[in-house]
C-alpha cells in the first residue's frame, strides 16, 4: 500500500540535479549492496537503508510492487535521507539465456541473438564464464558485427539502460557496472568470429575485452554525464582502459570468503587492493570496502571495519547467509568520529597495530595473529556498546591489549 510512502516529489533540472559529489568528509561512510531480494515495498527494509550513505539497488524494468513503482521508493529513500547516493545496478559480459527470453530482461536476449552477439566458441557453442546465474557470455569487443545504426553491444546497452533507468528517474546518483574483470573469464572463445578459439591470455583478447568495457562506460557516461559511474572490479584500475575512467570501485569480499584478497594473499595486499583502487578511480573517488561475515562476530566485523578506516573508503558488511538483502547494523556505526586528523595510514603505529585519529575519537588494528599491547594518548575511553559490553565497556582506556585479528574504537571525553 502507498499510505506509508507518502512523499513530496522534488521537481529537478539539469542544473539543480549537477549537484556537488564532493565525497563525504566525516566518518563513517557506510554503504548498501541491496540488489538481492527486490523488497523495496518494505518500508522497515528501507528505513535500514536510508540510514547508510550510499546503497546500490538492483531495479528490473518495469519493477512494481504493492502498488509501488521506482521512482516512489527512490523518493522515500531521498526523503529519509536527503543525501544518500543512489545507485543502480547494471551488467555488461552477459545475459540471460534465451529460455528466460520473456523475463523483464528478454528485450537483451532477443537483440543478442538476432544480432550474433553470443559469445560462442569454434563450434559456435555458447559460452559462459559460470553456471551460476543462467547466463551467457556475450561478445563485447569491436570484432563482432555492428547492428543497423552501427553499435556493437557496449554502446547498444548503455543507450538502452540509460533509457530504463536512468533517463526518467532522477534520483539515481550512480550507475553502477558489475563485472569489471581484467580480463574475460571463458578460458577459450572464438573472440575475433573467424572460427578459431583465442585464450583469454592473449594480449590481444584483453585489450579488446578492456576496450568494450570503456567502450560502454564512455557510452553512459556521455548520456548521463551527472551520474557517478562505479565498477565491481577485481583488479587494481591500473589498466590503460580502466585508470581514471570510473568514479569509484566496488571491492567486493575484499575480506571473509576463501576467495578474498585477504584470504588468499594477506592484510597488506587487501589493503593495497585498496590504496590502488582509491588511486586510480576519479573524483569523488568512492571506493567500497565490502566484506562477508557473520553478524555475531563482532571481532572480525571490527578487523575489517577498522582497516577500513585507516583509509577514505566507504564500508559495508554483508550477512553471508542473508546476501544483498538485508543492513546488519552494528555498535560502532553509531560512533560519529567526525573528520579524520590523520591522514590514511600506511605503516604501523607500533607493533602490527595501526592507529589513525579523528575529530572525536582514534581507532586501532592489530593485523598480526597475537595480541599486542599499545598505549593510547590520554583523553579517551571505550564507548558503551551492547553488542559486545566486554570490549565496548565505556571504560576508560590508556594501556590496551588488542587481540590478533581485532580492533577498537575510542572516543574523546
């Protein structure tokens, strides 16, 4: 029912809606990935969003639910939160298979197909990086033919999201791209349509993978030049084709799965991971430290949460049995630090433990596996938490012991 998202529809132009993206100063700067269960009717689901910074939604063409359409729950969201960045889910390297042609994403596959964008391999079998998602490949380098008004496939989506979302909804802030991959990820393909397989080792292969993903993204950002573009990237940005070409980078399980930066290669190179995305993205520079966990386990939330915090970056924890459908909320984002004093930190402040301080608090890592002692300026004490009162005591503190793998916050007095 609408009674509840009653709201008042703000009248935009081009010049108001150029607004100013500088990135938030003061900390934290907490973000949503939302695009799993599409309950965007429910106003508490919501409610949990409108609390963060920054949320990534992921609309289908024509989405209505309980009488609700988007703009009305992209009105709500702005309505709770006036500055809350807004951003839409979109992808590129593939598309639902055929059989799903009249799901509300069929007009893709009918174009794929009756243009021979399939990525297909020799025997022109359709490939697909993964089985995961009912999908295919699809070729989006400039060796496939042009349609009739000579677009490939990059060029040819980004005209058409733009015109679903993004045209006539001015509250999204982002368009947001998944799968920004260094290179393609089907081991062997017919890339260049000439019925030989090519590696996606092949320099070749790469630098036509690349092109078609700056291809699509110059596309969007010429049609919606007031939007903020942000990649789910699993390289650095560093690529000729990709440094600088987008506003922000989505880090995603940079901590908490087997397949994690942190998992495979260790805190430092995480956190370089980090530093490098933050470095090679354009302004406003909104990189996104994400991590999978469990909500109870508020010492590995405080591991990645406070890593995060030793750089600019936004941050977000995701339930793993829950996925991108839920805000866990926990203690320490009600803690206002303010702006940071320090600058990000990149060596430790003693001992394996990084330290970096706010207007209104410090916070400290211990990277190692062991607990290490660290002494604190005076002036601070541990806030007074619930969800874990042995940690967050509101004692005052001077001398920690920090356990391996933890960190804390503390606030001024």
């Amino acid at each position: 029912m609408k009674y509840w998202l009653t709201v008042i529809l703000l009248i935009t132009t081009m010049d108001t809606y150029a607004v100013n993206y500088e990135s938030k100063r003061d900390f934290p700067k907490l973000f949503g990935m939302n695009i799993g269960t599409k309950n965007y009717d429910n106003s508490k689901y919501l409610d949990d969003m409108s609390k963060l910074d920054l949320v990534i939604l992921g609309f289908y063409p024509g989405w209505k639910k309980s009488g609700l359409n988007i703009d009305d729950v992209l009105s709500y969201l702005k309505e709770r939160n006036p500055r809350l960045l807004i951003g839409q889910y979109t992808i590129l390297n593939e598309a639902y298979k055929p059989l799903r042609k009249y799901s509300s994403n069929g007009d893709k596959t009918k174009k794929i197909t009756r243009q021979r964008w399939w990525l297909t391999n020799s025997t022109g079998v359709k490939q697909a990086w993964t089985d995961r998602y009912d999908a295919w490949d699809v070729n989006i380098t400039s060796w496939v033919k042009p349609d009739e008004n000579n677009q490939t496939y990059p060029e040819w989506l980004a005209i058409r999201d733009f015109n679903i979302y993004f045209k006539n909804h001015s509250n999204f802030d982002i368009w947001y791209f998944d799968n920004v991959f260094w290179k393609p990820r089907v081991p062997y393909a017919d890339w260049q349509v000439n019925g030989d397989d090519e590696s996606n080792l092949d320099p070749l292969v790469m630098e036509a993978y690349r092109n078609g993903q700056r291809l699509h993204w110059d596309k969007a950002s010429n049609l919606a030049p007031n939007r903020l573009l942000i990649g789910n990237t699993d390289n650095d940005l560093s690529y000729p084709q990709y440094k600088g070409a987008l506003n922000g980078a989505f880090l995603e399980g940079l901590m908490g799965k087997s397949w994690s930066v942190a998992n495979r290669s260790g805190w430092n190179a995480a956190m370089k991971r980090y530093r490098d995305a933050l470095a090679n993205t354009a302004n406003p520079k909104i990189v996104l430290f994400h991590v999978f966990g469990n909500p109870h386990d508020y010492r590995f939330f405080r591991y990645a949460y406070i890593s995060c915090l030793l750089d600019d970056g936004y941050f977000s924890f995701t339930d793993e049995l829950v996925g991108y459908s839920s805000v866990p909320w926990f203690d320490e984002y009600n803690v206002y630090l303010g702006k940071a004093i320090d600058p990000a930190q990149y060596q430790p402040y003693t001992d394996s433990i990084y330290k970096r301080e706010f207007e209104n608090g410090l916070v400290l890592v211990n990277t190692s596996s062991f607990t290490k002692s660290v002494s604190v300026p005076d002036g601070y004490k541990r806030f007074q938490g619930q969800q874990d009162p042995v940690i967050n005591n509101g004692k005052e503190a001077q001398e920690l012991s920090i356990a391996g793998q933890d960190g804390i916050i503390l606030v001024k007095y």
